[in-house]
C-alpha cells in the first residue's frame, strides 16, 4: 500500500475535490471521526467544512493546516469497506491524528479503488501537530497495515510501472475535468521546468495542452491559461476549462513563479550532464527518429518533438523522468538544439552532431530496470523512498506580470524567432487577402 501526504491551505478545496467524486458517483463518503452528523448520512462540502472550522480558527499561524491523504492498495487487493475503516482509523491514530476530526472517502472512478482522508493537523488549541519523519513514519505504517491486512507489498522489488496513481487523459471516459485536475493540480509539486513550452510538453505526455490568453483589464495587462484534452493525434477533444477551475497552482501566475524557482535550481543540477550524455549516446547509436526516441525512453527520458506543417523541427524537449526534469534542447547545447535534429532527420545530415558527444557513456536508468514502458511513468512515483529533488511553491500569487518576459521564462530563443517568423508571415498573408 502507498500513502501520499498532503498539506495545503485550502480546506474548501480539498473537500470539494472529493465530493465531487460523490457527486459523479464516483465515491462515497465512507467514515466520519467527530465530524457533525446529518440525519440522512448525506453531506455536502458546507456541512463537512463546520467541522473543521474550530481548529482552523484556533490556528497559531501554521501555513498549510489542510491535511490531505491518500491510501493507495495494490490493484489486484480486495479490500472491503470495514477494512478500508479500519486501515484509515488505524493509520491515523499510529500518524498521531487520530484524535483529529477527519473525513474518509472512498473513491472509485479508476481501476485502483482507494480511500482520501481529509483531516486538520492543528489540534483545538490551534498547536501543530508534530509531523517529524513524516515519510519515514508513514512508510512504516503502511509496511505494517499491509502485514495485518494480507496487501500487496508495496517494495522496489515488487513494483510495476504500470501501477500508476494518475493517469494520461482519456477524453472517451468522460468527466474530463477531474481527469485533467488530477494531473494539473500536481505538476509543478513534482518536476522542474523552466518556461511554458517546457510545462506544455510535460503536460502532452498526460494528453493535455495549455492555451496562454493574454488582454487588459482596466488598462492593466492580465493572462491566464485555458486547459484542453487531447485525442490520440493530439488534437483537442472537448470544451477548454479555464485554470481558476483547477485552484491557484495551475494559474498563470503560479506557474511564472515555478518557471524561475526551476531556472535557479536547474543551473547547477547534475541531472543536465546526465541527461546531455544519454542524448549524445542516443544521437551516434541510431539512425533514425523512432530509434533515438525508443533508446531514451528506455533510460527513463521522454522526448516532445514540434514541427511546423510541412514537417520542419523547430523545437524539441527532453522529460528526464528520473529527475523529474524538463529541458528544451537547446538548454543543454547548441548541438542538441531542435535544427540539428532536423537536419539529421529531413536531410540525413549528421555533421551538426560534434564528435566529442560520441564519446559521451551510455547513461543506464535511475528507475527499475527491465522492460521498456508503454508510455511514461506516473505523476507520483510514491514508492520511493527519497524526495522529490525540487518543490515549488505554486500556491503563491505573483504580484505584477513579470514572469511574461522572455527573460523571465527562459524560452528557447530559436523557437522563439521562428514562431514569431511564422506570425509574420501568416499576417503578411492576410493582408493580401484583403
């Protein structure tokens, strides 16, 4: 069983994402601990929220009251209802919430059928609660829930990559919302990426796209982002949703934030030099795009191509799933920019790739080793044990629009030239239509 702890600052939120759930069938409420009851056992978002507010009130200045878990079972364990109770009963209790009042559901919109607990971890007197080696706790709990309850060990020997608590977008499946939220809420918490076409080719491996959509308001320059789902030819399927819809963390301001706290980390991080050396080993030992794609991929690397329509490459991003790192090619050099991947791909022409790079070493996976896989991991690889190397803080607001400047976002500026080149070019032609 793996456990993912949360905590935030928006009770509202966390409850209403779970309802939802309730609300679409999709879940239940499956245990309450002193929590206001209802007469008919139905609840809404309002009536569960009373609950909480005391120790909310109370609060001695903790940032991020909200706790926010998740249990997750293997999916082939069959656990009933009394038993997911008491696993949610005896997790807090061992965690040191159980004198807390707190919410269970129960979802099952996917496969794995598990439970979220939403919880407070002040306690009446508005003191935190201690949550030192919090994972290590955890982890521990959860070792021992599975003993008492026969689960599925949830160890690196016994892992599968296909076990994944998200999953990309299924536009046929409906309820494209909370598919697209339980992806976007949660990017920037776990990988690294330095402007919009970094997050956008992230965000296309989950068949999802962004829109920015920029205008004034009062005289005053604003953006936002609109959010769609993709098909299997990555073409969009659906309604957008707006980014409000999906809480702060997903906003344009937020992400502006992220795209400089990921520039600041990402220019002394190791991962780069790793990453350089797989491209290079990858770029001398194929000839071809499938196969250069296929040896990455099998090193735990994603790679996001974008051609224009007649078929030029005029940009490429490398996903490094075992840092959790995004990088334009051109960030890692200029022999690794998107025009002499065109180059080696239209024309055959591989004199752009230097002979220095040949000599790089092949660069084996961080992650299990085995067969290669379908497609890239999840979200969340919350087997592991260590931390993910960065945290962004997207619940921040920005104040001004500064991350809109190219400077700010560190955009590739050879994409840059040649979409601002195709813009011009598209005008030029509707002014001579007219």
């Amino acid at each position: 069983m793996v456990a993912k702890i949360g905590h935030g600052e928006n009770l509202y939120g966390a409850l209403s994402y779970n309802q939802l759930k309730v609300d679409k069938e999709n879940g239940q409420v499956l245990f309450t601990h002193k929590m206001i009851e209802t007469p008919d056992g139905q609840y809404s978002v309002a009536q569960l929220n009373r609950s909480f507010e005391p120790y909310l009130v109370a609060n001695r200045k903790t940032e991020k009251p909200v706790l926010h878990i998740s249990l997750n079972p293997d999916p082939k364990d069959k656990v009933s209802d009394e038993q997911f109770i008491a696993i949610a009963q005896q997790y807090m209790k061992t965690m040191g919430y159980g004198d807390q009042p707190f919410v269970v559901f129960k979802h099952t919109d996917i496969e794995r059928t598990h439970i979220h607990i939403v919880s407070v971890c002040v306690d009446e007197q508005g003191r935190k609660i201690p949550d030192k080696f919090e994972k290590r706790r955890s982890m521990a709990v959860c070792r021992e829930l599975e003993k008492r309850y026969h689960l599925t060990p949830a160890t690196g020997q016994s892992r599968s990559r296909d076990e994944r608590l998200f999953q990309p977008v299924d536009y046929k499946a409906g309820d494209i919302k909370s598919q697209i939220a339980s992806v976007v809420r949660h990017l920037p918490a776990h990988y690294r990426f330095r402007n919009f076409g970094g997050y956008n080719a992230l965000l296309s491996q989950y068949n999802i796209t962004a829109e920015e959509v920029k205008g004034e308001l009062q005289g005053q320059p604003k953006a936002g982002l609109m959010y769609f789902a993709l098909d299997e030819q990555g073409r969009k399927a659906g309604n957008p949703f707006k980014a409000s819809l999906f809480g702060k963390g997903a906003g344009y301001e937020a992400l502006a934030q992220h795209y400089r706290k990921s520039k600041e980390s990402l220019e002394a991080d190791p991962a780069r030099s790793l990453l350089k050396n797989a491209v290079a080993a990858a770029m001398h030992r194929t000839t071809g795009e499938a196969a250069f794609k296929e040896q990455l991929l099998q090193q735990g690397i994603g790679t996001v191509i974008r051609r224009t329509g007649e078929g030029r490459v005029y940009g490429i991003t490398f996903i490094d799933y075992n840092s959790k790192t995004v990088w334009n090619g051109s960030h890692l050099g200029k022999e690794y920019a998107a025009g002499v991947f065109n180059n080696w791909w239209q024309r055959g022409d591989k004199t752009g790739v230097s002979d220095e790079a040949a000599q790089k070493p092949h660069v084996k996976p961080v992650w299990e080793q085995g067969s290669q896989p379908a497609r890239p991991p999840g979200l969340f690889d919350f087997l592991e044990s260590h931390e993910p190397a960065f945290y962004g803080d997207p619940s921040g607001i920005l104040e001004g629009l500064g991350g809109i400047l190219p400077q700010v976002q560190g955009d590739d500026y050879e994409e840059l030239a040649f979409e601002q080149e195709i813009k011009k070019k598209k005008k030029f032609k509707r002014g001579r239509s007219r």
